[in-house]
C-alpha cells in the first residue's frame, strides 16, 4: 500500500528529491553488500528459513519508519529493510523451483512465474485502492504499519506452510561461514563465466537505468493535474494489467525470450519519450504510458526467467539469483543518487522520458545472447 505514495510521504516531511533518492539508494547498496552472504546462508543452511528470517526483518523495519523524521535514521531503516529482502530474493524462487524439480514437474517452472506475477499482481490490486482509501481520510503514514504486518503474516506463512524439499544442514555456525563464502565464491564465478547469465544480468542492469526516474512518476503525475490520493488507483489498475499480460505470455513461448524481450524494451522506450509531449491537465495519458510499460514487463519476464533457470546449476541457484539481484540493486542505488540530482535540476519529466534511451544498450546486450 505504501509504494504508490512512497515519495511523496518523504517530500512531505521536506526532504529534496536527492535525500529521496538517497534513502531509496541505501536500500539498494545495503542489498548489494548482503545478497551474495545471504544466498549463500540460503543454499548452505535453509531456503525456507531464510526467507521468513528476511521477512521478519524488513517487518520490523517498516514499522519503526513512521515514528520518526529524521533523515539519517530513517536511511538507516529502510537499509535494514534491504539487508531483510536479501534473505528472501534468490532463495524465494529457489525454495520453489528445486520442490518442483524433487517432484520432476519441471514443466511446471514457467508456469510459477505466471502464477508468481499474477498473485502479486491480485494483491497490488486491492491493496493501492484501500490505501488510496486510507490517504484520503487519514494520511499516508498510516500505511508503514499496514507494510509492516503484511511481511509479518508472510514470516508466519512460510514458516507455518511453506515446505522445503532442500534439507537443512546440522552443521556450526563458522563451518556455515565458511559454506556460504564458498558458494558465493563458486556463484560469481559461474555467473561470470557463463555468458547467457552474465549478458542477461548485464541487460537487467541497464532495464534498472531505464526506470531510475521512477522517484519522480509520482510527483510528476501530482504537478500534471492528479489527486494524491488517485496513485493508489493507478497502481490498482497497473496490478490488474500486469495480470493479464503475465497470462498473456503463454501466447509468446514458441518465441526466442530474447527477441521477446528486445521487442518489450524498445515498446517501452518508445512509451518513456512519449512523456516530453504530455502537459497539463491531460495526466491520464501519462498514467496510460505508466500502466503500458509495466504491463509490457509483465509480459516478458515470466517467459525469460525459466529460460535463465535452465541454465544455472542446483547447488548454487539461490546464489547466482542473488548475484543478479546484487548488480540490479547496485545499478538502481547508483542510479537513483544520480536520478535525484538532476531530477533537482531539470524535473522529473525529462529525466523520465530520456532514460528510456538506456534500452538501446538492453536491446544489442539481449541479441547478443546464443544459447
């Protein structure tokens, strides 16, 4: 419920577009310096565990945010949010697909991440209309502790539910250590190596470039004529697309993912420059541009991620998923700093709209894939 109202809620308090930026950034530089130790607590330890330990964390982290104003300390929480996500990115996915594999329903991988985006896309549903509810009658800060029970009830779902086909290993806490720098060690390693995963984490970093304005949609929408509290409808009616495409994609499997994604990139290029033309009061055309292009990625990486699966060995999965998420989140913190300076400097519609330009690179790294 927060996202849609996210940078507003700090703009309120007075803080500039970079102190946003930097906030977002910690976040992201936090998750960059954790993702390859936590994957490897993940594939040396306990999937399951993992992820309701990261949940639990960033639970307790969004909690404590509204209680304050301070710039610094809440930095620091929204930091200690990213360290919490670390323990559930990688391992997430992981936990799933090697359950799918001991039950030799592999063909059953594509189809997760059809029903992965389509559940998430549900809840992002009906979750921005009560919190657009909520902004309305009471204010946006209400919605931190409602973000911090939802990750709570999912510590205490996957705990309680979730089953790990992965067996945890009895082993002391310094031979953990050890295993964990050890499978960190053999995940960058054969993510460099291997060129389908290291072109294909290398096009991911430059689709993060391409959305680094996205600090400014939302004051962006608000300065072209849009109520605050309409982003909530917005992010519903983006969620609901997003679920349609994720199930529009079975129709693009007989297609190389690549060529897929090339085609989903410059679609949303060609949308992002489309932005330098919209003015006051016309704010639906930018919302339209906004639901597009995340209704376009929901269609393209649900049929990519199985095709990347099918590559990267079991024993180091979580891993070398943790060392894509580790370059994404170094490319969005140092992305977003500089998203914030010259959104400061020329306001977030230029900013917006040219860094749909970083999709030239994603485009020639994709075709450069062979499988």
């Amino acid at each position: 419920m927060i996202l849609p109202f996210f940078v507003l809620y700090f703009l309120n308090l007075g803080f500039s577009y970079f102190q946003v930026a930097v906030i977002t950034a910690a976040q992201g530089f936090s998750m960059f310096l954790f993702e390859i130790p936590t994957g490897g607590f993940a594939d040396g330890f306990s999937r399951k565990y993992s992820v309701a330990l990261g949940f639990g964390i960033v639970a307790i982290a969004v909690t404590l945010i509204p209680f304050t104003h301070n710039f610094y300390l809440i930095t620091f929480l929204w930091a200690l949010t990213g360290v919490g996500m670390t323990f559930s990115s990688g391992a997430e996915e992981a936990l799933v697909i090697a359950n799918l594999n001991k039950a030799n329903r592999m063909d059953l991988h594509h189809e997760y991440f059809i029903k992965f985006n389509s559940f998430n896309a549900l809840g992002s549903i009906f979750a921005p209309i009560i919190g657009a509810i909520l902004v309305k009658n009471h204010s946006i800060s209400i919605l931190w502790y409602v973000f911090g029970l939802g990750f709570f009830l999912n510590a205490v779902i996957v705990l309680l539910f979730a089953k790990e086909h992965f067996e945890p290993q009895k082993i002391k806490a310094i031979a953990l250590i050890k295993k964990s720098y050890h499978n960190s060690k053999m995940g960058i390693a054969f993510t460099i190596r291997h060129k389908v995963i290291f072109l294909s984490i290398l096009a991911g970093v430059f689709i993060d470039l391409m959305m680094v304005g996205n600090i400014g949609m939302q004051p962006l929408l608000v300065s072209l004529g849009m109520k605050e509290h309409q982003l909530g409808y917005l992010y519903s009616i983006s969620a609901a697309v997003g679920i349609g495409m994720s199930f529009l994609s079975r129709r693009f499997v007989r297609y190389k993912p690549k060529n897929v994604m090339s085609v989903v990139v410059f679609m949303v290029m060609v949308l992002l420059l489309c932005l330098l033309f919209v003015h006051p009061p016309y704010f639906y055309l930018a919302c339209l541009i906004f639901i597009l292009r995340g209704g376009l990625f929901s269609l393209g990486m649900p049929l990519f991620y199985p095709y990347l699966h099918r590559f990267i060995p079991e024993k180091i999965r979580a891993t070398t998923m943790s060392a894509k998420s580790m370059a994404d989140q170094a490319a969005t913190s140092i992305g977003y700093i500089g998203a914030g300076a010259l959104i400061d400097l020329f306001g977030p519609q230029k900013v917006l709209a040219l860094g749909g330009l970083f999709g030239i690179v994603v485009i020639v790294l994709y075709q450069k894939i062979k499988d």
